[in-house]
C-alpha cells in the first residue's frame, strides 16, 4: 500500500502544479471585477478572483496574461473610476478660492456626463471636455460654453441612432448651451469604432501544454480519464514490484487456465 500511497501524492503534485496564477488587477469592485472575469471567460480564460481589505483581486494563469491584457484593452476594461459631484464638493473646512471651485466644477461636470454615457450599450469609453467661459463685466455680451465629447465604441453601437440623443443629453447638462443651437465650434462629438479583439494564437495552454484550440474539449475528456489511468498504473507498477502479489495472481490464472485444459472434449 505504500506504492499507492506515493503514486496518489505525485499524482495530486502533478496536477497541482499546472495552476500557476498571476494577479492581474487588485483594488478592483465587485462590479467591475465580474465585468472582467466575463470578458476573459468568453476568451476562454479561466480569471480568479479573491476579496482583500483593498478590494478585489483579478488573478488568471501565467502563461495567459498577454492574452488577457489584450483583451480586457479592447474591451475598455477594467473601467476608469470617476469621481461623483458629492466626493468633489464635500465639506473638509478649506476654504477655496473662486478660480479652485470654478475649476472643480467643470471637472465634475464632465465626470457626471462621461458616466452617463458609458451606461449606454456599446460605449466602451467615453470623455467628455467641458468649456465654460469667463466671468463677463456688466453689460458685456456673454458667451456661450462649448464642449467635446469622445466616444469610442464596439461594433454593435451605430453612431447614427445616438448623435442626437447624446447632443441634446450634453447641451441640456451643460449652463450656457441649451438655449444656443448647437454647431460645430460650439460643440463636436467623435465616434471612434474600436478595434476588436483578434485571437490569432491557435495553441492554447492547457496546463504546462500547448494543444489546439480546437482540440481543447478533448483534453478535457482525457483529464477526466486521467485519474482512473493513473490508478491502472499504480497497480501495473504496485505488481511488478510485488513480487508475492505477482506470484499469486499468476498462479490464480495459471490454475483457471489448468482447469479449463483438463475438462474432457466431448465428441
């Protein structure tokens, strides 16, 4: 039973050891942490993720990283974090000065908009720069603000169907825009398509081995098998060296071999 026993440990040593992670992300939210572990899983990477006091943490194998991050970079994942209006202007005693909270505020203007965008269905990033003029003297004419916005999107998204939705959502969030016609000084807005993900790796890990991606579900079949030709092993190498236990079954087949040879043939 010893053999058994030293089989069954390296056995478990050996498929150990092909899970050999790497953390990709830490700090990360429970949200944008699901967000990533779904867009590798659709790659066929197997991510990880494990809470820590700062957060989420993203781990996938070793051998997958580049994969992964070229992925996740087409995607537009893991998303930037924005900061709110109520985290900019929240109360710590300080004093600012009216250039500090001018300033703050298009800041925060545009983190809301940029937000606001990215919640719509094939945007994968989106940026939004914000123009608001000067303080004018009494009785000048006051100019009207002006804005940017970058989208860069996935093919799903037809930049046609949300140009007006997107206009009118911005000049309507922006003091100064909405009761001026919008033009192309005043405000512009660019729809870049993304470039998607090209898999052109046809080997795919599979532990310490390199297979065919096409050949993946049957490897993992045979890894089902693995453990029961393990076993069949064991007891092949269990009984050469035993030599008791060799002797003994050869001579249980010796003598089923002796009885079946001495029964008599009828005619």
């Amino acid at each position: 039973m010893n053999y058994l026993t030293a089989g069954l440990i390296c056995l478990m040593l050996l498929l150990s050891g092909c899970s050999d992670d790497t953390d990709l992300f830490t700090g990360m939210s429970e949200q944008d942490s699901n967000d990533v572990i779904a867009s590798l899983a659709d790659q066929h990477i197997d991510a990880r993720k494990r809470s820590e006091k700062t957060g989420v943490v993203i781990s996938v194998p070793t051998a997958e990283i580049n994969r992964a991050v070229r992925i996740l970079d087409a995607a537009g994942l893991p998303r930037r974090s924005r900061t709110s209006l109520g985290e900019i202007f929240k109360k710590e005693g300080v004093i600012s000065t009216p250039l500090e909270e001018r300033a703050r505020y298009i800041y925060a203007l545009s983190q809301e908009l940029e937000a606001t965008l990215s919640q719509i269905d094939g945007v994968i990033v989106a940026r939004v720069h914000v123009v608001l003029p000067e303080r004018i003297a009494p009785g000048e004419p006051v100019q009207p603000a002006s804005a940017a916005v970058f989208i860069k999107h996935t093919a799903a998204l037809d930049p046609d169907s949300v140009r007006g939705r997107i206009q009118q959502m911005v000049a309507s969030s922006i003091p100064g825009m909405s009761g001026e016609p919008l033009d192309s000084k005043k405000f512009a807005i660019v729809f870049v398509p993304a470039a998607e993900f090209q898999d052109t790796e046809r080997l795919v890990n599979f532990g310490p081995f390199l297979v065919d991606s096409a050949n993946v579900d049957f490897w993992n079949r045979m890894l089902w098998l693995a453990p029961f030709a393990a076993l069949l092993l064991i007891a092949v190498i269990v009984l050469i060296l035993r030599g008791d236990w060799r002797n003994a079954l050869l001579q249980r087949i010796g003598l089923r071999r002796s009885a079946r040879t001495s029964m008599p043939v009828r005619a």
